[in-house]
C-alpha cells in the first residue's frame, strides 16, 4: 500500500521536475505516429510484449520506472507491457493490474487484469516546445527511464506516453484507493485526462 500511494502520489503530481537542457523543437520530418508496418505486425502476433523490457537508449540498458516484479526483478510500470516499434518508439498495453499482480489496481470499476488502454511512446527529451507540442497530440504524460545497471535516472530522456483508452472505466487506483486528484472517467478514445505532467521540466 505504500508502494501505491508513493506512485499514484508522483503520477498525480509529476514531482519530477526539471531543469531543461535546450534542445531544438521536434524536427518537422517527426512524426508522433509509429512505423505503420511495426505496428500492424506488433499487433497481428499480439505478442513480443514485455512486462519489464529494457530499452537501448544510445547503448546504455534502461526500464520504465515503476515496481521489481519483471522476469528476474526487470523493473516497469504497474500493469505494462512494452514492445519496440521503431527508432525512439514503443508500444503498450496497459491493464488493470499492480505491483506483482495485485487485482484492480488502476480502476475499481473495471474487471482485475483487463485491458484498459493502448499506449504510444516517443522516446525524446524534454523541452518546453517539445511539452506542448507532443501534449497537443495526446501525450500528456511523460514518465521516467532508470538506469538497469545502477538504477539512476536517464540525464535527459523520458518515454512521453499517449495513453488510448479501449474501453470505458474510472480510474481511481482501484478498490481502498484514497481517491487521487486525478480520478475521472475514462471513455474510449485518447484519454486527454491521463495525469497531465508534461508541463513539469524533466530534472532527474
């Protein structure tokens, strides 16, 4: 439960904040969409997805930051699984699930362990253009990448997430949640209500 107050306490807040490091706007030949291609095989095996992948960022091994509980103690976001889908891109499926299979933990409403959003992930840095430039496309949230081998923050790169809901649901934190400031309803469609934090500077 502490665990889940902790980390339902940061995504609400997006503590993490940051003093930037001026990077140029996203180039004009950038897209916030993925490989085509990459996506439709990604989906049409519905397989490869992985709860604690580790992703290569310029050599160097990272996790999503979240809980232990990948294979062999991989670290990742409650509930996420990931796959690559081109350069600088992933994607996810998030489900209503916790720390080491804990049921609901995202909706009370929702079934334990269903499906409750697809994700889209840019790897990038953050900046203030970059912040409203993706948050205008539905990635309102960004998250952070720890180190696999020492555990410390990316000095500059974060996973800016856009979160697509597949259903309809409340997300609230599950059953006994204290209700954090982001609960709302969800409805199928990109959830523009996903705890915004992209406005915080990225300050590892």
């Amino acid at each position: 439960m502490k665990f889940r107050l902790v980390f339902l306490l940061a995504l609400a807040t997006g503590i993490i904040t940051s003093c930037q490091k001026d990077l140029d706007v996203l180039p004009s030949d950038e897209s916030t969409e993925y490989d085509n291609s990459a996506l439709k095989a990604a989906k049409a095996k519905n397989s490869g997805f992985v709860h604690g992948i580790e992703v290569d960022i310029d050599g160097e091994l990272y996790y999503f930051a979240g809980a232990p509980d990948g294979e062999n103690g991989a670290i990742d976001v409650p509930g996420h699984y990931w796959v690559q889908a081109g350069k600088n891109r992933m994607v996810g499926k998030h489900y209503n699930t916790g720390p080491f299979g804990a049921s609901s933990w995202w909706s009370s409403t929702a079934p334990d362990g269903a499906l409750l959003y697809t994700v889209n992930c840019i790897i990038d840095s953050w900046s203030e253009e970059k912040a409203d430039y993706y948050a205008s496309k539905g990635y309102v949230h960004y998250h952070e990448f720890i180190s696999v081998e020492d555990g410390s923050l990316h000095p500059t790169m974060v996973p800016w997430l856009k979160h697509t809901a597949v259903t309809s649901f409340l997300l609230d934190g599950g059953p006994g949640a204290p209700n954090p400031p982001y609960e709302h309803e969800v409805v199928p469609g990109i959830d523009w209500m996903f705890p915004n934090n992209y406005f915080n500077p990225y300050n590892p």
